[in-house]
C-alpha cells in the first residue's frame, strides 16, 4: 500500500500540470462554495466537460480539488454575512457570524481554514487506508452480489435523500427506468430509441450531469435573483495562534474522524458530519455555553466535521460504486466519463491511478489551508456578484459544456430536459441524486443480474447461495427501515443547536414549526 502511495506520489509531482490543477481546483471550489446558491455539486458537474481529453489522474484530481475547495468555501460567507454557500456549512453559522459582530472575524476566518485543512488531511488518511482494505473485501463479489449491492445503493440513497422514503424511490425507479433506453446490454437489441439514432447508446451522462445539478439550480435560483445580498467586508485573515490551535485541536481530531465514519456511510452527507460533530463538541466542551455565541470550538467542530465527511464520502464511491452523498454521485459520474469503473477492480487495474488521486488530496488539503486564507480576505466582493449576472453565465457555460463532449446538438436538448426535471423534482421535494444513481446504477444492475442468471441456468438460488447475498439483501431492507429515522436527525440535531437562524434552516430544507 505504502509502495503504491509512494508512486502516487512520484506520478503527481513528474507532472507539474497536477500541482497546477489542485491550485485551479482548490481555487474555483473555494469561490463556487462562497457563492451562496452555488454549490460544490455544481462546480463538479460544471467542471466534467473539462476533463474530457485530460489523463485519468488528472482530470479526478480537478474533480475532486473543486469538491474539497467547494465545501471549505461555504463557510466563508456563513461567516462573514450569515449566509452558507453550502447546506454543508450551516452549522458554522450561529459561532461564525456571531463572532463577525463581536469584530473578530479574523479570528473565525483563521480556525475556519486551519478545521478545514486538518480535517481533510485526517480524512485522507483514513481513505487510504480504509478504502484499500474495503476493496480487498469486495474483491470477493461476483455477478449476483454486483446486482445485489447496485440495489443496496440505491436503496439507501433514495431512503435518506429528503424527507420522504417514498418519494425518493419514485426518484430511483425514474432514473432505472431511463437508463433502460438505448442498447440491450446483453443482445444488443434497441430499447425505447423510438427510431432515434442518438438514444442507441442512452443518454450522454455528462449533459445529464449538467441538466440536473447545474441548469435545475440556475432555474431555483431565478425565483431568488433579486434578493438583497449582505455586503461583506474585506478582512484580514491569519493562521489561529497556537494557544487557539492546543485547545481546539482534539475536538477537530475527534470531529474529523467522526466526519468520516458519517461520510462513508453512504446517504448522510456533510451535512450530518457537520452537526453530529458539532452537538458532540458542544457536550464536550468546558464551555458549552459558548457554543450559539461566538465559539471557536464550535467552528473547529463543525468545519473539520463536514470536510472530513465529505472525503469519507469516496470511500464507498470508489471501493464499491455507492456515491456517500450528491456530490460523490457526480464525482461517479465523472469517473466513467473517464473510463474508470469505480469498484474493488479498480484499485487492482488502476492501481497508479487511485494513489495519485489519494496524493492529489493529501496535498490538496494543505494547498487549501494557504489558498482558504488568502482567498477568504478578498472574497467578499465575489460573494455580491449580482445573479442576475452570474445565472445567465453558468447557464452558457451548461449549454458550451453539454455540446462540447460529442459536439452534438441533441446534447443540449438532453441537459435542458434533464434541467427541467430536475427543477420540477426540486419544487415538489423530490430528491434529485436517486435519479442520477438510477442512470448509473441501472445498467450495472441489469447486466449484472442477467449475466448472474445465466450463470445459474435461470435459478434465483444464486442471489442467496453465499453470506455476502445474504447480507446485501438483509441490508437493502434494513436501509429503508432505518431511513425515514435517518432523515429526521437532521432536523433534531438542528434544534438541539439552540438558536439555529433562518438562513441555517432554508439551507437545510428545515420547516418551521406550525403555530
């Protein structure tokens, strides 16, 4: 493993174009997250049609440099003028903005970056190794536990995605019944095409990609575009002393390793790895009467709690092939675009491959320490950007970005469509991400349990012949079981937070309690 790494290593470095893309990455994931409506799922989906041609390895680490740098990014703002770039940040909000009125935002900007990059460098530790030994398990699965664990995935992503368990298996099916159409994967026969030559090979996943995640954001946020935005003041910001760093460190220590075991679950999301992390600090700590009112270690808590599970979140992507959470999902997607087969295969294949992305986010996390300082004093002004000027923007970049793959004009009537459905499905509350699972996982499933049929001459026996199905199967039932309790932690955590602000709960889809 440590042979591997060093490799990694060795491949990122013989390349300066690397180091390059993570300064870049880490860059526009900082200003995208700061931006509030925009998110790192966004960024992502945003940055698929330009890994189109890179090398492999360079074209994950832009990926995920954008998404370390987009969730960091969404506690500046949450910060600075009480608005989370990201869901992500919202528990930074109450200690952050709080200690902005007291003139110390300085100060919150400093512990901000400092919880962030350890979290992520602590995070990364555990994905190294974490992800290797998970892969060595999952080397042990054939067809029928392929099927097996592409509905395991599903199932779990619909179950904690939203509010409804319902509602985000209607999402699921949707996407499983859109990645039907095109080529039979087995006899090559055409499938829902209605005589159309560019559904032969389904829908392209990148406009897809952009349909859902970029274009069905840019059509939420025109019902906000003339909202007044909380000007920001320029602040100077400093690394937190060392008096500050001792008496915050073990609560980021042990933040970012809950951060990761809440990540690499898949469902939960940065979002519970920020709060979960956050009520734990606050029943820790000496001082809990702080917390809500400026704390540091509130910050520290919730800041190192969402980045590092945002990188647990790659463990069961990569491992496995089950997203941890809606960017992840994205990041899957880019993966395949890439021709990488995200599983335990993977990391025997392309071994090279993965440790220069687990180096690309060891160094990514200390580039973020440095670039979240320095780009934090002069975000401000980006954070005003009018959007009535920023929308029209993004969505040329969508239309340039869905053509530009396979230069083709049906391309932009896909990520439109998919634009459409996916503000729809945001407006009534469904879930967006099981669709998109749906398209990636339907195939694999499908193929997986055909080709497990015919192994076994048409027996089902094969889906419960060994433990590994067995427990798949057991897990699949247990996920929905469980999800609908899943999903109302986050709104008891939430209220366990004391005074959470309004801009918190919007960020959160929190509903406010009836009179």
């Amino acid at each position: 493993m440590l042979h591997y790494l060093l490799q990694g290593f060795l491949l990122v470095f013989s390349h300066p174009i690397n180091i390059l893309v993570i300064f870049f990455g880490v860059g526009i994931g900082i200003i995208i997250g700061a931006m509030p409506g925009l998110t790192a799922t966004m960024g992502i989906a945003l940055a698929l049609p330009l890994t189109f041609g890179m090398p492999p390895e360079v074209g994950l680490t832009l990926l995920c440099s954008i998404f370390i740098g987009g969730i960091h990014g969404g506690g500046i703002p949450a910060i600075l003028i009480k608005t989370p770039g990201t869901p992500a940040s919202a528990a930074t909000i109450t200690d952050g903005f709080a200690l902005t009125e007291e003139g110390k935002a300085s100060l919150a900007l400093g512990m901000h970056a400092f919880a962030s990059a350890s979290g992520s460098f602590i995070s990364t530790i555990f994905l190294i190794f974490g992800s290797a030994l998970l892969a060595r398990f999952a080397l042990k699965f054939g067809s029928a536990e392929y099927f097996l664990l592409a509905i395991f995935g599903l199932s779990i992503i619909a179950a904690v995605t939203g509010k409804s368990i319902v509602k985000g298996l209607i999402s699921g099916v949707l996407g499983l019944l859109l990645s039907t159409i095109g080529l039979d994967p087995i006899v090559g026969y055409s499938r829902f095409t209605f005589g159309n030559y560019n559904l032969m090979e389904g829908f392209s996943l990148v406009p897809a990609l952009i349909g859902l995640f970029a274009i069905a954001q840019v059509f939420c946020e025109i019902d906000h575009v003339n909202v007044a935005i909380v000007k920001a003041e320029r602040v100077k910001v400093n690394l937190p002393s060392l008096q500050n760093v001792r008496r915050c460190f073990p609560t980021i220590f042990r933040s970012a390793i809950m951060g990761t075991l809440i990540g690499a679950i898949p469902g939960p999301g940065a979002i519970l790895g920020s709060f979960i992390p956050y009520a734990d600090a606050k029943r820790r700590s000496k001082t809990p009467e702080q917390f809500g009112k400026g704390s540091l270690e509130g910050i520290a808590a919730a800041e190192a709690g969402n980045n590092s599970a945002a990188i647990g979140a790659l463990i069961p992507t990569l491992t496995l092939g089950i997203p941890g959470e809606a960017a992840t999902a994205v990041l899957l997607g880019g993966l395949m675009i890439l021709g990488l087969r995200p599983g335990p295969l993977l990391f025997q294949d392309k071994a090279a491959v993965v440790y220069s992305l687990f180096a690309s986010v060891l160094l990514a996390a200390v580039v973020l320490l440095f670039l979240g300082l320095f780009m934090a004093q002069h975000i401000g002004k980006l954070i005003t950007v009018p959007k009535r000027l920023l929308l029209p923007s993004i969505m040329l970049l969508c239309i340039i970005g869905s053509f530009a793959i396979r230069k083709n004009i049906f391309d932009i009537g896909v990520a439109l469509a998919f634009g459409v459905l996916g503000y729809l499905f945001t407006r009534f509350n469904y879930p967006v991400v099981p669709i998109l699972l749906g398209l990636i996982l339907g195939p694999i499933a499908e193929s997986n349990f055909r080709r497990a049929l015919i192994i076994s001459k048409g027996s089902l026996l094969i889906f419960v012949n060994n433990w590994f199905a067995i427990g798949l199967i057991l897990l699949t039932f247990v996920s929905l079981f469980v999800g609908y309790r899943m999903t109302q932690s986050l709104n008891k955590l939430a209220e366990e937070t004391e005074e959470v602000p309004s801009e918190a709960k919007s960020a959160l889809n929190i509903n406010e309690p009836d009179n």
